[in-house]
C-alpha cells in the first residue's frame, strides 16, 4: 500500500469578516469559514485592526497568517484542520487587561 504525498501548500487569497466568521479566501477557489470564537484575539478586535492582516511564509512554505497589532497568528493548515486558537485563558485576559489600557 502506498501512501500519496500532497506538496500543494494552499495561498491565501483574501481575508474577511462577517456573521461572527472568519472567512478566507485560498488562490485555488477553497473558502474556509471558522466562527471567531476560535480566536478571541480576533473576536474582541476592532474592524479596523481585523483589515490590518498580512501573510508571511514559515519555514517549510506555508502561508500564516498574521496581525501584528493582535499578536495573533493563524496557520493555514490549522484551519483546513480544524485547529481553534490554543492561547489560555490567562494570556487572553492579560493581552485584554492591555489592551484595555492603551
């Protein structure tokens, strides 16, 4: 049995917002939607600092996702798998605390 090795590293295309959703847009026509909810960074931003997202490739090619103003970064390959945000809950409620500040 053999085991077929896929090399495709998806590309982001655009990112949104809508209905609570995080919306992205891949160059070969995929739409992944995933509920805000799994990144709170993202929930509790402004509109404005939701737009402010560019991509960046890591080490091996694949496409992340990154808002500095958040400190929040999102792998592709984590939401085609499914993967919510793994910050705790203490780091969300210092980086809230902070923000709250400014």
């Amino acid at each position: 049995m053999s085991i077929a090795t896929i090399e495709i590293q998806p590309r982001v295309e655009v990112v949104e917002f809508a209905d609570g959703m995080l919306s992205v847009r891949l160059v070969d026509g995929r739409i992944v939607l995933v509920p805000l909810e799994w990144y709170p960074r993202l929930l509790y931003a402004s509109a404005d600092e939701r737009q402010a997202w560019r991509v960046f490739e890591d080490s091996d090619g694949r496409d992340i996702i990154f808002w500095e103003q958040l400190d929040e970064l999102i792998p592709v390959i984590a939401l085609l798998a499914g993967v919510p945000s793994r910050e705790s809950r203490r780091s969300l409620e210092q980086w809230l605390a902070s923000k709250g500040a400014q």
